[in-house]
C-alpha cells in the first residue's frame, strides 16, 4: 500500500456503494469502526506501518471494502524531521486524507493525547500519542507554540527521565544538572541550582526555621574549610540541613574523596578534579561551608567548554573502609591495559637493545 501524495485529493468513494460502521480485520476477530486508529501496510517491507484515524467504511455488491482514513505521521516523515525532543512513539495528526482497501489494515493501535500517555503505567506496542496537528503541504504544526522545560528549553519528551524541582517545580535532564540517570533514580529530594542558590543566601544569612526543621536539598554540593591550613577544601554532597530555635545549623554530608584521601592513591589517570563519591556521612557545622561547588558526571564534565574553579567530577562510587569501587570493571579495564602497555613496551625496549648488541658484536 502506498499513501497518495500530500495535496493531492483523496479519491472519492463511489456512489452506489454502502456505508458501514465496522469492518473485521481479515483473518482476525478485531472489528475496526469509524473512528479507530489502525495499523497499515506500507508498500516498502521494513518500514514501520502506517497509523491513520479510519474516517468512513463502505462496501460494493461484491464486498469489497474501502477506508477512508487520516494518516498520522512520524516526526521523521515531516518537513523538519525529527527533533531531540520527538518520541519514539510520537505521531502527528495531519490534513492528510486517502482512500485505502480494507486489505491493508494489519491491525488496531490507540493514539492516547499527549497527557493520558503520560500517565500510562505501562506502554505497550500498540500505544501511540499526538500533541500536535500537522499541515502536510506547509510544515506547520498547530498548536505552534510549547511548554519548554530545563535549562535546555526543550519541549517534554516522555521516554526521557527528568526530576522535578521541589522550589521551583521546573522539570530538568540529569544531564543537565551534571548526574547521570543512575544518581537521579536515587534521588528522594530534588532542588536545582537557581533554587538551591536562594536556599543558600538563606541560609548563609541564618534563615529562620521552627526547631529541628529541614530544608530542601538535592543537586547541592558545597566546599567546606579543612582542618589544616594549606590543604583544598572538602568537597560534600548535603544530605540534609537543620537548625535549632537558637540558629544554630548543622549539615549532614556525604563526603567526596580525591584520589589522594582513597587507600590506592592518585594514579595516573586521576584528572586533577576527578572526586569519589564515598559512602561516609558526616555531620558538621554548617559555618565550616566556604562555598558552593558542583559535581558533574564524568560525560558531562567532559563536555564543558570552560572548567571552572567550581566544577568537579565524579565516575566512581568508593567505600572508604575497604577501598573498594563502583564500578570496579572500568578501574580494572584501565589499569590492565596500562600494565600490558608498560610490559609491551619493556619488552620492545629489550629485544631492540639486545639487536644492536649482537649486531655490535659482529662489527
């Protein structure tokens, strides 16, 4: 089955032919009626069926059946293509019209809106969404304007993972807020960086609070002042801030480790901001905070054009009391390769001095 092209007129249905309401699906018992989204058969083996919105049915004397449908789209069959933003089971409605035989409706599907999609538990194979209608011969889409999220200022893609501030109640890629998805799972509290920012101020000032009481926090990292003189900072992600009815704060902590504060030491392939998120908590004063930092992932930190004084990174997650990593395969990897490198290169180093001395020796 091929689609006619767009802008061209959909064939008319002949008069003289009946109107139905339903059509069963040849060799199955699902009944298709005005009004059901289904599956078509496209014309190139390979390609994904086409989804389209069945108009009208009808029959001739002879039963055979015609559709006439409204297709719906891909992102990747429009004039744009598709964008970051588009998923994987996105489809746009178009004014695109065609006149089809039953004989090519493989089956039925449902194109939920875009906000009953996302409330779906479970997506399965036959679930679609549309959030947009779609001109087929111009490109345009209605509505043309979206609601943008993240510091990236994209429309919501629902495949993607995002965590939701607890200030400002903006929705943000981990990506974007320097973790990785495997750290956003964990989360229970999430406040970003311009939030965490004011909850800062408030807190360097002495914000009032009720005795014992919480703020927010998540996507927090401060530098909090050593005990001897001459050494970097601490680096600590907050778990939790309190203070009494006297202003007195204190922070609960998990502390990141730099290579040199780990059992092994700082090896070779340690960056000078690489940190490891260890598994020791702290409680400590909050006036020993000197300032606030941030701890990307290892991809992300990558990607930054200019590394600041603030930025740091982390790729492993390290328990202090055996010295042990998470993940431990890509250390080892690391290390192996280099020791097979140096022992190659020894051996070279032997076998091209042990020529030259035999070649000497023949001289």
């Amino acid at each position: 089955m091929a689609k006619t092209k767009p802008g061209v007129s959909a064939p008319k249905l002949k008069a003289g032919k009946k109107d139905l309401h339903s059509y069963t699906i040849r060799g199955t018992n699902k009944v298709v009626r005005v009004g059901d989204c289904v599956l078509m058969r496209p014309s190139d083996i390979g390609k994904p069926p086409y989804v389209a919105r069945v108009e009208k049915i009808e029959s001739d004397n002879r039963n055979n059946f015609k559709v006439r449908v409204r297709w719906y789209y891909r992102p990747e069959e429009s004039l744009g293509g598709r964008r970051q933003f588009h998923g994987a089971k996105e489809l746009f409605l178009s004014d695109h019209y065609d006149v089809q035989s039953a004989q090519t409706v493989e089956g039925k599907c449902i194109v939920h809106s875009f906000k009953n999609y996302t409330k779906l538990e479970n997506v399965g194979a036959e679930d679609y969404y549309c959030r947009f209608e779609y001109k087929a011969a111009t490109g345009a889409f209605t509505p043309d304007r979206v609601a943008v999220y993240c510091k990236c200022e994209m429309p919501y893609n629902p495949d993607d993972l995002m965590v939701q501030c607890e200030g400002c109640k903006d929705w943000y890629h981990p990506a974007c807020v320097g973790m990785t998805i495997e750290e956003a799972e964990m989360l229970e509290h999430f406040v970003c960086f311009e939030c965490s920012e004011d909850d800062f101020k408030q807190f360097q000032n002495g914000f009032h609070a009720s005795p014992v009481s919480d703020a927010k926090v998540g996507g927090l990292w401060f530098m909090m002042r050593p005990s001897d003189i001459g050494k970097p900072p601490y680096v600590a992600r907050v778990e939790k801030i309190e203070s009494d009815n006297r202003n007195n704060f204190k922070v609960r902590v998990r502390w990141y480790y730099r290579p040199e504060e780990s059992l092994g030491g700082r090896r070779q392939f340690h960056g000078a901001k690489e940190l490891f998120l260890s598994d020791h908590y702290d409680v400590q004063s909050a006036q020993t905070v000197e300032g606030k930092c941030i701890v990307h992932s290892f991809k992300n930190y990558t990607k930054l054009e200019n590394v600041g004084a603030e930025d740091y990174y982390c790729r492993f997650e390290y328990k202090a009391a055996t010295g042990a990593f998470t993940p431990d395969r890509v250390a080892k990897i690391k290390v192996t390769a280099r020791i097979l490198q140096v022992g190659l290169n020894f051996i070279k180093g032997n076998s091209f001095n042990h020529v030259n001395s035999v070649a000497n020796d023949h001289l």
